[in-house]
C-alpha cells in the first residue's frame, strides 16, 4: 500500500499527463497543416507517457524501500525486546524467586511487547505475566517462588517459557542456514533439555 506522499506524487503525476494529452489531442486537430507542429507534440506525448511510467517506478522502488527499513527496524527492535526479556526471566530463574520490582519491570515490558511484538508473542509473555501476577495478588508477600507458579491449566513456569522461546523464534523467522532450526526434531529436543533444565534448577532444594 502507497503512503501518502507517493499517493499525492503520483495523482498529480497522472493528472498534468493527463491534462498534456488531451490538450494535445485536442491541439492536433487544428494542426493539420502543420506536420512539424504535430510532430512536436507527439513527442510531448510520448515524453509524457515515458514521464509517468518513469514516475510510477521510482515510486514503486521507494516504496519498496521504505517497507523493507521498516521491517528492518522493527525486526532489530522486536530482537532487542525478546533478547532483554529472555534476560529477565533468567535473572528470576537463577535466584528461583521473583521480587514486586521484578514484577513491575515484567509489567513495563508488556506495554512494549504491546507496541511492536508479534500477536503469538506478547499472548505467550502475556500468560507468563498473568501468573506471576495472579501468584502476587493471591499473597501479601514480596517475593514468591518460581516452582509454586501454576496456571489454571496446571502448566508450570518452565514449559510457558519454553513456549515463550519458540513463538520469539518463530516471529523472528531467521532465515539463516548456519542458525535456522531446519531439523524440527533436532530443535525440539534442544529446547525440551533447556527447559528439564529450568525445572531440575527450580525443584533442587525447594
């Protein structure tokens, strides 16, 4: 879809060719007499039409560019959003305990999963993020365990942080052969060890 700059830029390329066409369709009927007048304007007509067509490429490829500085920044913002929440769920997995502070950092990282995260993932942080809230509104304490976190389904911490993982992955969509999972099995096995993992650190001495 056109922005609005390249819309107005084109109407009004279109409207003064228009505008020199007809003019000159209309001027060549009372020229007859004059071959080399209406061999002039016909070739203001031809410029005309190369004009337009020249005007809708260049739009065309500006366009183009544009949507793909877009994608690009939003794809670096979207990996720094992911990158830094990742974090923070490893700083409350290594102490095995999350703060109200940690709590209202999580809560400030939802308005920015609102603002440019993809739909699976801020749906997926956002079940984490309800947990943990549901955890802190049904006690008066500060700080509350990770392996006691449950939703109403009875999935724990670590399997909704698995799926936190994939969905980050999957929006990503890296199309990279040197780090692109391309054997699903082979990844599949990889993030269920990372997650035996997290709940082996979460239950030990709990």
């Amino acid at each position: 879809m056109l922005n609005k700059g390249a819309k107005r830029l084109l109407i009004r390329t279109i409207l003064a060719v228009s505008i020199v066409y007809f003019g000159s369709f209309g001027i060549l009927n009372y020229i007859n007499n004059f071959p080399w007048l209406s061999r002039i304007l016909q070739s203001f007509m031809g410029a005309g039409a190369i004009a337009l067509i020249t005007v809708i490429i260049v739009v065309y490829q500006n366009q183009v560019h544009t949507i793909s500085k877009k994608k690009e920044k939003i794809f670096e913002k979207r990996l720094e959003l992911y990158k830094s929440t990742i974090d923070l769920f490893w700083e409350v997995v290594d102490k095995k305990q999350i703060d109200i502070n940690e709590h209202n950092r999580f809560k400030a990282n939802n308005h920015k999963m609102l603002l440019i995260a993809g739909k699976k993932v801020y749906s997926q942080f956002n079940a984490l993020l309800l947990m943990v809230n549901s955890e802190f509104k049904n006690t008066s304490n500060v700080v509350i365990e990770i392996n006691r976190l449950k939703t109403p389904t009875g999935e724990d911490f670590p399997t909704l942080f698995k799926e936190f993982v994939r969905v980050c992955r999957d929006d990503l969509d890296i199309d990279d052969a040197l780090i692109d999972p391309a054997d699903d099995v082979e990844f599949e096995q990889f993030i269920d060890l990372s997650t035996e993992m997290i709940s082996d650190d979460l239950n030990k001495n709990s």
